[in-house]
C-alpha cells in the first residue's frame, strides 16, 4: 500500500468548517484512509499543504468540455442566434480528433484550478473518455441525443446511441467514469422519443442528465403544447427521479421547485452561462429552502468563458442573492457545498468531502498571497475571494496530478499548441 | 532621459483592437514616447512581452483601498445591518497605522493585478496618501464626510476637512496624487451642508466624488422629502457637471439618466457589491446608450472581496446582460473601455490608453495559459477569461512596479505579515 500523506494544511471538513489536520490517502484504493491532527499520521510520499487550505476537489456539474476550442470565438449574443448562427456551424465541423483536444485542454484548465470530477454532455464520446481517462479525473460522460431536424430513423439512432453510450462507457477508466442518458432538451427532444427511450434507459438503471428550463423559449412553448408546466411534462414522461439532474433550472415556478423536490432530482446552475447568454437568474436560494440539491456547473467555455469552479462559486452566490433581492441569501458556506458535495451526490461519487473513507479527491490552495490576506474567514474566501489560479496541489482517485502548480498527467505545451491550431483550423473550415 | 522598451507584444489599442507592437517608454517624464512595429524601437531597459499582451493600467475608480483588513470578516448580509452591526463598529476603531497597512495591502493586491490608479474615498487620508506615493501607483484621494448623527459643528468641521484635504494633497507625490471633495452620499450629508460647501468646491475647482442611488434606501427618502429623484435634488444642489463622478448609479430612472448625460457627470458601475449586497443592477447599457461615461470600481474588499479589475469588467459584462435582459448589451470591447480610458477621464488623468503622449501606465498579461487558449479574440479574454494573477509587469509613470510577478515596490511579506496582525487585533477591540 502506498500512501500520501497531505500534510500541515487546513483542512475544510464536510460541515464547512475548517481546522488544521493532516489526510492520509491510500494511492492504490484512492481513498482517504484518514483525517487528524497535525503530526500524527506519517506516508511514504508527502504534499506540503503547509501554507495552504485542502479541499475537497471541486465538482464541475455541467459542462461540455470540448467546447474549449470555442472559447471566445462569439460572444455578446442572445442564445439563439449565438447557438445557430456561431456555434451550431463550427461544430458540426468538429473531427473525433478536435473533440479529444478540446477535452484535453478543458481537463488541463480543471486539474490546474482544482476540479477533479466533472459531468459532461456532448458528442464523440469515445474520444473525450480517452482523454479523461488520460487525465486522471473522474467524469460522468454520455451522448447527447437530439431528435428535432431529424427523420424518424436518424432519430432513433441518436436516442439509441445515446443509451448504448452510457450503458458501454460505464465504470470505464477503473470506475472513474460513470454515465447518464442525455435527451438534449425537453423542446430539442420529441415526446415520442422520451416515451419510447426514457423508460428503457430507467430499466438499464442510467442516470439522466438533460437541459431543462434554461430560457423562456424552453417554458412557453411547452406550456401552450402540454398545458403544463415543462417539469411537470418531464415528470409525465417519466424524466424526474433521484437518478436524474437538470442542468440551468433557471425558469421554474413554485410547482416545478416542489416536483424537484418531492421527486429528489437534482439540479446544476449554471450561473456564468445564464449571466452570459441572459437566460435569468435561477431562483437557487428557493430550490436550497425546498430540499433541492443544486450543484454547480460552467456550463461550456464558449459562454462563460473559463472552466474555473471559484468563478462559478462566487457568481452563484453573488446572482443569488440578486434574484432572491436578499443579501443573506445564498451564503458562501452553500455555496462551497454546491461545488463540493452536492455536486459529488448528483455524479453519484464518493468525493466532495474531506474524511475517512470518501474518495481521495482534494485540491490545495496557496494562501500565501495578497487577495487573500487577511484570513479572517477561510469559507468567505473560497467563495469570493479565490481564484483557480491559487490551487497549487491537484490530487483525483488518491493520485497527484498537480504539484507546486506543475502537472504530472498530459504534456501540456503540447496540449495547448493541439488546441491552438485545431482551434484555427476548425474556424477555417467552418467558414469555407 | 532612461528608456523602457515593452517588447514583442500584441497591444491593445485606443479603438480596442490588438496589434504586435513595440511600446517605448520615458522613464524620466512617465510618458509613453511611440507604438510602433516590433523592431523599430529600442531602449535602455527591456520588458518582455512576448507572450503577452500589453493593456493600459487598469482604473479601479470607485473603492476604500483599506478595507482590505475586512475582507471576508462579515459576508451575506443586507447593506444596512452589515453597515451598522459589522463595519461601523470595526471602523471606529481603526487607527491611522491600520489604515495605512490596510492602504498597503490593496495597493499590493492592485499592482499585482494591473491595476495603476485609483479613486479611493475613505478618512486618515494622509496615511493612504504616504501609501500611494511609497507604491507608485496614481490615485484621486480624498476624505469622505458625513453629517448625519453629527452636531452642527461636527458636521461642518467634517464637510470643512473634505475641502481642506482635497485642497492640500491636490498635486501630491509629483502629480500622481489628485484629489475630490467628498460628501458620502445625498442621505448621509444633510441639504443644508451640501448647499454651502458644494459651491466653495467648486469655486475652488475640485471634483467632486460621492455614492449615489446605491440602494432603494438611498432613493424613496430623498423622492419623499424633495419631491424629486435623487439626482435631481443632487443638480439642485449643484452636485452633478463634468467634475463629478458618482458611484453606483444602480436605481436610476430615464430623467436621471439623461441628467448624467446632458451635464457630464460620470457614473462608476460596481457590479459585484452591487450583486453581493444584493442593491440591484445597474442599467448600464442605457447610460451607455445615453452617452454617459461610465467607469468601473470593485467599491471596498469587504464587499467584493477582492480588488480584482478582471472580475469586475466580466462582472459588468454579466450583470449588464441581465439587467437589459440582452445578451448583446455590454459587450467585451466596453467594459474593456470601463475599466481603462472611461476610468481614467473620469479620474481626470492621461492614462487608460496605450498612444504616444499618454502615461506610461500600463500591465502585460502572460497569454501562456491554459484558461486563455485558444486565442480566437484577446478582448473577450480580457471580459470573460482573464484574472489578476495572469498580470506579470505592472508599470506606473515609467516606473516598473512589478516585472515577471515580483513587485519592485514595497516588502511584500512584510505588509501581508502587518496587515495580518492588525486585522487581528482590529476585530479583537472591536468585540470587546
């Protein structure tokens, strides 16, 4: 057995409070064997955390990982035209190979800022499972199938690979990969197709992960063609359920908060996106007071436009208490458990908490800097002081794959150099 | 005459485009001398932007630079009950050495975050002042009175000591220290100091700085008692023209907007107090449209929590979506513009711009990044992808105050160490 012992820091424990603690890890399990005092635990390799604040690794619940080739390709547009006017046409340009290096590049951008699991809904699936399973980083990984524009047989086959996906790539990567059936949208998706597919997916025991409720567009269409609201469709259809998750939530009403929670589906927000592309504000201080789990995602980098977890923490705080017009609302400590435990429960991992037992899933941040000086409330600083660029140590399934800020996984001048040029080249085309 | 060369960049210009460029510095009058093609220029000391992209400094015009000793020590609560519970009572007993450290700090936190000039409003003015000129940095000054809760000799003496103090330190620290009479806001300075001392500002030419429209608080009192929107009562007062600039501007109707315009009064957006504070969301888009300039300011570190000029111009660039409910609105290229050459006219320096003749005040970002690749647009990095630690030279009047992150001004540790300390014992005398 060899075992890392995580040594000096303070520590952040599951209550959100924070003391100084040594963790002891298990590389070959890649478990946290345990937690205690300073100086009492000894292991065969050492990461001084000494300086430093250990957390546990943060939880991506909603991205599109590849879409880094995108970053900053089209902005400042509503997301209707910027979806079929910008990013529509690049991507169906994407090559399995332009996917593998967008997701390359996302993973190195999230191992640098102290993510260690993510779930991710896109295409080409294949190819961005190699590259996690490369990175040593955990993920929740599926096909996401769409079915309008489509004939009846190019439907089914999306729906059908959406299944096959998840039930192949399953427990891929020694178990670092788990999947979810992806139906796009509640509005990108026939009913025919939820009817006949969801329930198949449920038998097969798939988690589900979709969009729902992200713009007006997604709501108003739904309520004049079912007379109900689009999670109350959802729930008719068969979608909601402790094994499914819905990224945005940003435009649900007072029944729709409690089918959410009645029915224990979770939630991912999305606040960055939803600022970015002025979808709304999600009424989260409401969803957290109903019982809802509500994690937190970037959603993809083409509209955020980075994939940093401590951004996403602190606009989720900041567009809370905006929209709940109350500056209690939405603290730094829910915060923290959104990008930390609540998204490990929605990925169905055993990460996003700092004890015996729980994966060995941490990042360190340096606190050795000005923006984070005076330390008068280390959970205060998570929230809206840190950034991405303060994790110094990156450790996933007990193994390191950041120290001192250098990454041990991927060759990442490469990486970047890949990405830069597939980046141009793919704009290239699309403009042909 | 000793000359900086700023070498092989890509530069952002005064129209918001990027080139490669050489940007040759005076060191002796602090002023850029030519932007020219790469090669073409040389001088007697090189700073290496190869990698990197040269900005003007950035202008954090609206901020108490030393409330960084209350970072993070009171969070999530309304702006009245934080105000009168948490920060009044922490202030009363901050001594002039705390103020100075706390000045220090932020100072370092803006150097190494490209920010090079300030508009700060805060008292024990002096002590920021000695701070400012030890930095290097450029700042507008001044001491804020309030004449609420005051008798009427405290109240004058307080609105006499915002004139005296801007009339002293005008000019300090060989010209980088300018300076603004004060009154804290139109609720907390009561009418009939305002329409003595206002005019003697003026008379004297100073600009004038104060909060404004903030809250609903700060509006329905004033509608009641004038019959009028507060910055109608403010012109009334002969507060608005085009030497003032107001902070915040968050609930302002059409007439006030168009107020702002047709007098030339500035407006500094605060995004994220504004957010966190729950205060609301400024119209921005629509003092944009009416011609008003509008600067950016991150307000105090206690409600922000950092001094960050990257978060606040993607902030700005969120907050200004929802608040149109337009995903077009304030886009990249204009809160580039807020946080650069907007600041710097409001603030009434030659700076925000990289051209011959402007001051040589400016900050190079290290594009060898992960979270900034690809590089499809170095604008919308700069909105949406940047951060603080990505600045590597910082450059003040021609001087380097920090080059490959190493700051040439100021023993770091040793203000991080003090400021530490303090903020200590701040809170342990505030509590007894």
């Amino acid at each position: 057995m060899t075992e890392l012992l995580v040594a000096g820091g303070q520590v952040l424990r599951p209550d959100t409070t924070v003391e100084r603690a040594d963790v002891l890890v298990d590389q070959d399990s890649g478990d946290i064997l345990a937690v205690d005092d300073p100086g009492e635990l000894t292991g065969d390799d050492t990461l001084d955390a000494s300086d430093g604040l250990v957390i546990p690794g943060l939880v991506n619940a909603h991205t599109h990982v590849a879409m880094t080739l995108l970053r900053g390709y089209a902005d400042d547009k509503p997301l209707d035209a910027w979806l079929q006017e910008d990013i529509w046409p690049v991507e169906a340009e994407l090559t399995p190979e332009d996917v593998r290096v967008g997701a390359e590049l996302g993973l190195v951008e999230m191992i640098r800022s102290g993510t260690t699991a993510l779930s991710d809904m896109y295409f080409h699936v294949d190819e961005i499972a190699a590259a996690v399973e490369e990175s040593g980083l955990r993920a929740v990984l599926g096909h996401t199938a769409v079915t309008v524009a489509k004939d009846e047989a190019g439907a089914r086959a999306d729906m059908q690979a959406s299944l096959d996906t998840a039930l192949d790539l399953d427990g891929a990567a020694d178990g670092r990969i788990k999947t979810t059936f992806q139906p796009h949208s509640l509005t990108t998706v026939g009913e025919e197709y939820l009817r006949e597919f969801v329930p198949e997916a449920v038998e097969a025991g798939l988690p589900i992960h979709l969009h729902a409720n992200e713009t007006t567009d997604e709501v108003e269409p739904l309520v004049d063609e079912h007379g109900a609201r689009p999670l109350e469709y959802a729930d008719d259809v068969g979608l909601l359920g402790e094994d499914t998750f819905l990224a945005h939530c940003v435009h649900v009403d007072e029944t729709e908060i409690d089918l959410l929670a009645e029915t224990g589906t979770g939630a991912v927000h999305c606040p960055a996106s939803n600022m970015k592309l002025a979808s709304g504000m999600a009424p989260v201080q409401r969803l957290l007071d109903a019982g809802v789990t509500v994690a937190l995602g970037t959603d993809g980098a083409a509209s955020n436009n980075d994939l940093d977890m401590f951004d996403e923490m602190r606009d989720a705080a900041m567009v809370g208490k905006l929209a709940a017009d109350d500056a209690s609302a939405v603290p730094a400590g829910a915060v923290v458990e959104m990008a930390t435990a609540n998204g490990a429960d929605l990925l169905g991992f055993e990460s996003g908490r700092i004890e015996a037992g729980a994966n060995a899933d941490l990042a360190v941040l340096d606190l050795d800097a000005a923006h984070l000086t005076p330390a008068h409330d280390l959970v205060s600083h998570l929230a809206y002081a840190a950034r991405g660029s303060d994790v110094c140590h990156t450790v996933c399934d007990g193994d390191v794959l950041m120290r001192d800020r250098d990454l041990t996984v991927f060759d990442e001048r490469a990486v970047r150099d890949r990405a830069s040029d597939r980046a141009r080249a793919l704009i290239d085309r699309a403009a042909e």
